[in-house]
C-alpha cells in the first residue's frame, strides 16, 4: 500500500492540535483506559483502519490487556471475556459507528445508560467519534502501520 499523503497532519497544525486536546480531554474524563483501547480497536475493526488497530493493540498490550481479549474483541457478544461495562461500551460503539444503519437504537442506549453516569456517557460518545474521525483520516490517506519481523512458528 502506498501512502497518498505521507504527512498529512503537518498540513493541519490547527486541527492536530484540536484533535489531541479533544484526546487528552477524554484521558482526563475517568474513563478506564482498558475500556477506550477496546473501544478504538472495535471501532477500528469495523472501519478497517490498520493503522489504528496496530496502534491500539499495542497500546492495549502495553497497559496489560490480554492477548485472548483482543483476539476475540469481534466476537466480543459470544464471549465470557467482557464485563457488562464493556459489553455496554462495545455496543455503544458499534451503534454510532454504524450509526447510518443502527440509527443509535434505544436498546443499545438503555444498556449504555445503565452501565455508564451521563458524564461517561457523553466521554464515552466522544471518544467513538474521535476514534471514527482518525480512522478516516487514516484510511483516507492510506496511512501504514508499522512493520516488524513476523516470527515462524516453531
């Protein structure tokens, strides 16, 4: 894959620098940072955004998510693997990722409201339009993820 642009963000200073305030804002809001990276990596899976799977699962490796957990994040309705919180969170993204199809359905909103206050809530639709709006940037500009040596089975 070829990159279109190769530094895309050095043409929008104003907007980067938006975008990460509207980042650190949502570090700052409470949230756990295993729930966001499951979030982002969901929403990027659905997207097809590479670049930002590679970065979150790194990401979610480092601050200790399980291998199992990530592996069967796309399966997340038929696995133990997931709290009610999380299961909320998922569905949530995958609603407003969807949003042209799901319409945000009242049942998805109902289990999201039991799980989360209205402060989380609201972080927490931020954070999925956030995630959506770098996965396009992303895919737009046919950005790739970083290469490293890929072991043979022993």
């Amino acid at each position: 894959m070829t990159p279109r642009l190769k530094t895309p963000f050095k043409s929008i200073p104003a907007g980067l620098k938006a975008m990460m305030a509207v980042e650190a804002s949502i570090v700052d809001s409470g949230l756990e940072h295993s729930l966001m990276e499951l979030v982002k990596m969901r929403a990027s899976q659905i997207n097809g955004c590479a670049f930002c799977l590679h970065m979150h699962a790194t990401e979610a490796r480092a601050h200790g998510e399980t291998e199992m957990r990530l592996y069967l994040l796309n399966a997340w309705r038929e696995s133990p693997l997931y709290s009610e919180r999380e299961r909320a969170a998922l569905g949530w993204t995958e609603a407003l990722t969807l949003v042209a199809a799901t319409g945000a359905p009242d049942a998805d909103y109902d289990r999201l409201k039991a799980a989360f206050n209205d402060d989380e809530q609201a972080n927490l639709t931020l954070l999925i339009g956030s995630i959506n709006l770098w996965n396009r940037l992303q895919i737009g500009f046919r950005a790739v993820h970083p290469v490293q040596a890929v072991h043979a089975a022993a």
